[in-house]
C-alpha cells in the first residue's frame, strides 16, 4: 500500500499548500531561509497543516542535516551525541523535535546553550501555542510562527495531485465530501484516500462514508483550540447571535468537551453579560449545570441547547459585573470605611434600637438610613429588561 502521506509531502516551498503567508516568495520565512538566514523558530498549527512539512524544506533550502525527534520519546543523551559531533563542524545541524510543548523543563535547559550559540538550529513543532509551554529562556531565543487550517481550496489542490499521482477518479460530489470532511486537515484527506484506493480506483461516497462516517473537526482537548472555541461560544451569546453561538457549541461536544465545564460557562456568562436584565438566567443555567452532570452525553447536549438560545434571546447587561469589580478596585486601593455604630453586631450588648438602627419592615419595608461613612457609587443599573424595574424602584427610593 503507498503511503500517500509521504509521497506527497512538499519538497519545497512552492510545493507547500495552504500556508501562503510562510511559504510564498514574498514571506519573511521563505526570505530568511534563503539568505541562509533563519533562526531558531517554533510553528504551531493544527494537526496535517505542515509543520513537519515545513521543517524538512527549510532543512533542504538551508542544506542542513536534519534530525527529527518526538519530545514524548526524546532522551537528552541523544541530542547530546549530536552536539557532539557537530561541536567543531562548519556545518550545523537543524533538530527538528515534533511534539515540543511536551518537553521537560530540563530538556528545554539542555537546548539553551547550543540555541544561545547557534552551534545547531532548533526548530520545533506543536498542536498548542509554545508561548504557553516553553520557558521565556527559550522564546527569547527564538520565533514563533503560526500555521492555520488549510482551507478547502487548497486541499482541493492537493488532492488534484494526489488523484493524478496515483491513477485514481472520483466525481464531484465525492471529491467535495472528501475535502469538506477533512477539517483542514492534509494528512487525514490523504489517509482516508489511502484506505480507499486499496478498495477501488474510481472512488465513490459511500466507500468514504464507510471509512469515515462524520466530517473531522478540531478536537478541543487541545489547549489553543479548547480556549478559542470556548471564548467564541461566550461572545456570540454575548452579541446575541443564536445561530454563531449553536454552532461553536456544536464544535465543543463535538470535539471532546465536557458538558460541565460548558454549563460551568453558561453559569457565569449568566450572571456576567446577562445579569438583572434577566434574573431567570442564572436559574436557568444552574439548573443545566445540574442536569447535564446528572445525564450527560447525548442527551446533555439538547439541555446545553436551551441554556444556549435561551442566553442569547435574554437582554443583556454587565452592571452587577461592573459594580464589584469597582468595589473591589476601591477596596483594594486602601478604600476601607468605618462601620457605622448602628449597623455593627459585635462587641456591643445594645439591642438594635439601642444603637439607633432602624428596622425597614417596621417601617413599610423601606426608611431612609445612611449605611456608609461615605458616599460611594459602584452600581449603575441599566434601562435593560427586568433591570429597568429595579433601577426605577431604587430611584423612586431617593
């Protein structure tokens, strides 16, 4: 069976599909590959975008030796035999370490010194922004560079080559599954193709279904992606938008995540962008944070539903939000009033009417009484749904 994954892997930049931004003749990568120019970089991406791709043409452009290395097999005695051997070389090496948010703090240290004299070239790669697992040691010693998804087009490109290649066909439809459901994803199209081939040449829809039943989609165990999808959910619920907000909850059950850490959000997206604009929300939303830990999966996924439409279709509004995060800031800032006598509990035997409290229900449920030493104002309710109600009834309170 051919290992399509490999014969089809980009020997150089012009080859390389979906990443124009690090791989068209006008991109500072390319540039600084061929002025012999480029340093220690790091590219983080999804999964089958090219990094490895990527660090073999630079390896070739640049006319280094290239090592490749997994950070969740590498031993430290093996770059060492390498530093070794390139020690007096006029040729450095390029280490290419795939995996490289999983190295171990004292594997990033041994790198430090060859980085630091550019004895060897280290490029790494990884699912997850190395800014969040490297050491600061390390960052500042290097670049970052960030691949995206490949988009359809592109992998539409490749499949061209990879049809032509290998004597296969397929129709349109087939080949618009084929590319729609590889989730930007250039390996996982050619290794569903790979399967295929090995059962027909003219390859049809129903062979792919049965290989793959649904389309991929990024899987939101990974840290990047978990945090991206998680904060486009919150913010098109923020914005109102039912449809945008279904859909990124759709791509987290879909990719992994927990029903409760969603309804964990919905909880407090509830009271922070929603509020007294709708007190119902965070009833609403503690409710669902119950009921999917007690259902769970798949059941769980209508309930986060509801939640979801339910926040969307609510009035917004930040004013309880806004008002402790005040509070705490003048708190903070040595903001620390004395208690008024008539308000205090301990250290005193007087009754309440002793310490001249007055007592609201005695008075109709309301009396006018001072509860700072100060005046202060933190809360500035909204003219906002259910809101407005209480902003008008504290006002005719006045």
């Amino acid at each position: 069976m051919s290992d399509f994954t490999h014969l089809l892997r980009p020997s150089t930049f012009d080859e390389l599909v979906g990443q124009e931004h690090l791989s068209s003749p006008s991109a500072p990568l390319r540039i600084l590959c061929e002025k012999f120019a480029l340093g220690h970089s790091f590219f983080y991406g999804p999964a089958g975008c090219g990094k490895t791709s990527i660090a073999r043409i630079i390896a070739k452009t640049m006319d280094l030796p290239f090592y490749e290395f997994n950070a969740t097999s590498l031993k430290i005695d093996q770059l060492r035999k390498i530093f070794e051997q390139y020690k007096n070389a006029l040729q450095k090496p390029l280490i290419f370490i795939d995996e490289v948010h999983r190295l171990a703090k004292n594997q990033q240290e041994v790198l430090l010194p060859v980085m630091e004299n550019n004895s060897v070239l280290v490029i790494g790669a990884s699912t997850e922004n190395p800014f969040y697992s490297l050491t600061s040691a390390i960052r500042s010693r290097s670049m970052l560079f960030e691949l995206k998804y490949i988009d359809n087009s592109a992998l539409d490109k490749l499949l061209t080559r990879a049809l032509d290649s290998n004597s296969l066909s397929m129709d349109e439809q087939t080949r618009e599954y084929l590319v729609a459901s590889s989730g930007g994803d250039a390996r996982a199209m050619l290794k569903l193709l790979e399967f295929a081939s090995n059962i027909e040449t003219t390859i049809t829809i129903d062979v792919l279904k049965s290989l793959r039943p649904n389309a991929l989609s990024a899987g939101s165990s990974e840290a990047g992606v978990h945090y991206d999808l998680a904060s486009a959910l919150i913010k098109s619920i923020r914005g109102s938008d039912a449809d945008a907000a279904i859909y990124y909850l759709a791509r987290l059950i879909e990719g992994g995540e927990s029903a409760d850490f969603i309804a964990r959000r919905l909880v407090i997206l509830a009271s922070e962008d929603v509020g007294n604009a709708n007190p119902q929300a965070l009833t609403l939303t503690t409710s669902t944070l119950t009921s999917v830990s007690k259902i769970g999966y798949p059941e769980a996924r209508i309930i986060l539903a509801q939640a979801v439409i339910y926040l969307c279709a609510s009035p917004k509004s930040n004013s309880a939000y806004m008002a402790i995060n005040s509070a705490l800031n003048a708190v903070q800032n040595g903001l620390i009033l004395d208690i008024p006598p008539y308000l205090q509990q301990t250290k005193t035997t007087l009754s309440d009417d002793e310490r001249g409290y007055l007592y609201p229900h005695d008075f109709g449920g309301f009396v006018k009484q001072e509860y700072l030493s100060q005046l202060l104002r933190f809360v500035d309710l909204k003219s906002i749904g259910y809101e407005k109600k209480m902003k008008e009834w504290l006002e005719s309170l006045l």
